[in-house]
C-alpha cells in the first residue's frame, strides 16, 4: 500500500472507498495528486477544516450523494463536528434539495446523537 493511501486509510479507517483503493494501486502518481490537492482544499485558509467537512455534507445532502455523504460525515464527526454541527450542515443541505435531502440525510442519523 503506497504512503498517500496509507495517509487515507489513517483518515477514513475502514470507510476507505474500494475504487479508490484500487486506484491507488495502478496509478499511484495521480493518487498522491489527488491527496495533495485535497489536503490543500481542506486543510489550508481561513476556513478550519471541520467547517469545510460541515460544508462537504452539505453540499452532499443537496446532491442526494448517499456514499459520499456517509462518509465525510463519518470523518467529519471524528474530527471534532458535533452531532449539532451536523445536523445544521444537513438542513442547509435539505434546504437546497427539499425532500430528496431528507432522504439523503436519514442515511446518516446514527451520527446524530452526541
């Protein structure tokens, strides 16, 4: 397993993507581009990086992206945002996506309980 995966795995835990696993296997010079321009994103600016994961959700909850969105809340509540945190981070999202944002959102509420 290359280092930028490694770096992933440590991150996500087993919540790792299988594609990107396996992607990481057979073109290891773009993964680590990718990981460095996603690092770049979330951990560099004004914003702290847990307002930006709460983003992500949001945006995933408006996108009705049940994958994605169970993972960056995962890693968002492992990171320090708050049951509350998230929550908001879903109304915004619903907001934006009505309904389908409900549905979108009901795949994560066991990360809603403090």
């Amino acid at each position: 397993m290359n280092e930028s995966l490694k770096a992933m795995q440590a991150e996500m835990g087993e919540h790792v993507v299988e594609a990107h696993a396996q992607y990481a296997t057979v073109d290891e010079e773009l993964y680590d581009a990718y990981l460095a321009w996603r690092s770049a994103m979330l951990d560099s600016g004004t914003i702290p990086r847990k307002d930006k994961l709460l983003m992500v959700i949001a945006l995933l909850t408006a996108q009705r992206d049940i994958m994605p969105l169970k993972l960056y809340a995962q890693i968002a509540r492992s990171q320090g945002a708050t049951a509350q945190e998230l929550k908001e981070a879903l109304r915004v999202g619903i907001l934006f996506s009505g309904g389908a944002g409900v549905d979108a959102a009901s795949s994560v509420v066991d990360l809603l309980v403090d």
